[in-house]
C-alpha cells in the first residue's frame, strides 16, 4: 500500500455475528494515512443523502501552532479535483469549512475522498453520497356521516416541495374506510394534504411525533372527512323534535293561565 498521505480504498470481509459479511466491489472500504500535522475533527465519514438541502461542515485542526491553520489554507479537492471556492465557505476556529449542498448533489452515489490542502500539510477524510432508501407511505381514509367517494391529495415533502410522481394504490377497508399506499423514496419527511371537499369537514389525526400535528397527514395516520350538517338536515332530528316539544309546551301553559284569568274574572 502506499505511504503518503490520502484516502485509500480495500476489498475484503469481516465476520460478524451473523457469519461473514461481504463488502459490495462498488463499495469498497475507506482507509485514512493522515498528515501527522494536521487532522479532521469533526465531519470525518459524514453521509450525505440525495435530494436534501443540507451542507456539510467541517473543522480541520493543526497539532501544533493551530492558530496558523486558517492562515495556511490553500484549497479543497474532492477525489484529487479542486474544488471552486464559490462551492464552500471557510472560517477561523482552526480551519472550519463548509461545503454546499449545490457542489454535494453533483456527486455519484459511493465514498468521495476529501482533501484540504494546506501550504504545509494535507487533511483527509471521506464522505458518502447515498439515495434515499425506499420506503411505504401509507395512510387510512375515513369516512364520518357519509359514503365512500374518490378523494384528491398532494403529496408533499418537508422542505414544501411537491413529491414527484407518487403512485398509490387503494385497498378496501370496509364501506366507510380505505388504505391508501405508495412506495417513495425521499430525503425528507413526507405528508399528504387533501383538497377540500363541499360538504365535509377534513380531519388529519397523526400518530407518534407528528401526533399534535393537524394541518397536514404524516404516513401512518388516519385522514378522516366529516360531514357538516346542513340547515334543515334530517341528521339531527331530535333537536328538532325537542324544539317542537318546547314550543307545544309554551302554547299549552298560556292556553290554561288565559283560561284561569278568565275563570276569575
């Protein structure tokens, strides 16, 4: 193997508790042969995660006279190849970099290897851009006071954007109730929100962490359209019902007072 200072990649196994686990060819394993000088401190193996919005920060440290650290900062390479300044931003505290999400969504998917070179020494580390993983969003459909009907959602991810091209399939429940699902694969939270409907009130009931949320449906939960009664509305009958019998009564107490001042009189 070679001696001088980089980011050096192996083949091999290891053996586990589960018996040998093989490293993937295209997922080698990340060696470091560091400067004795300087070092990363913080950033070392960070994963970067396609799609999200996230830079990455780092801090570099000198192990002697660290106050010159930033000083000797002379560039960034990722796999050898300089990176442009406009692509990260450094500042004093050792050295600390930061590398833009711009720059990291232009990476394939594997370890990167990370240089910073300095006027007198070199710091590496790796990191690894990986896809998201796959994943079922799924969520329940209710329906409160009424019939089973299509319904229309967005799809959305955290960071407010639209997720593309979700397709979900609709499993019956019973008369009132239906399972809705998708497999997606996104760097972000995920959440549905239903366009309103004439007549029914939309209800979004979460579970877990999302559980006080109630202006959007996290995968898990329930959707639940109730419908709001009408004036009129057969569906409260004994209010109006009670409200005839208050009436009836009314006129029955001032049919007898009438009849008893009439009586005395």
């Amino acid at each position: 193997m070679a001696s001088s200072v980089g980011v050096y990649y192996i083949w091999t196994q290891l053996l586990g508790n589960d018996g040998y686990t093989h490293y993937h060819p295209d997922r080698p394993l990340p060696v470091l042969i560091e400067d004795p000088d300087y070092r990363v401190v913080s950033g070392h193996g960070m994963k970067w995660v396609t799609g999200t919005q996230e830079d990455l920060v780092f801090q570099v440290k000198r192990k002697s006279n660290d106050a010159v650290t930033y000083k000797n900062f002379h560039r960034l390479e990722i796999d050898r190849v300089t990176v442009d300044p406009e692509d990260y931003e450094t500042n004093q505290g050792s050295l600390i970099l930061r590398l833009k999400a711009s720059k990291l969504a232009s990476l394939e998917p594997g370890y990167h290897a990370l240089y910073f070179v300095f006027t007198d020494g070199v710091a590496v580390t790796y990191i690894s851009a990986e896809n998201p993983v796959p994943e079922t969003f799924s969520f329940r459909k209710q329906w409160s006071g009424g019939q089973e009907r299509g319904i229309e959602f967005t799809l959305y991810q955290s960071d407010g954007t639209e997720y593309p091209g979700a397709k979900f399939t609709r499993e019956k429940i019973s008369e009132t109730e239906w399972l809705y699902s998708a497999e997606i694969a996104s760097a972000y939270p995920c959440y549905v929100v239903e366009k309103p409907m004439a007549g029914y009130s939309t209800i979004y009931v979460n579970e877990g962490k999302y559980a006080k949320t109630t202006d959007r449906l996290y995968s898990g939960g329930t959707l639940v359209n109730k419908k709001i009664p009408k004036t009129g509305d057969e569906a409260n009958p004994l209010l109006w019902a009670g409200c005839g019998l208050v009436g009836l009564a009314g006129l029955v107490i001032l049919f007898l007072w009438h009849r008893r001042r009439n009586h005395i009189s």
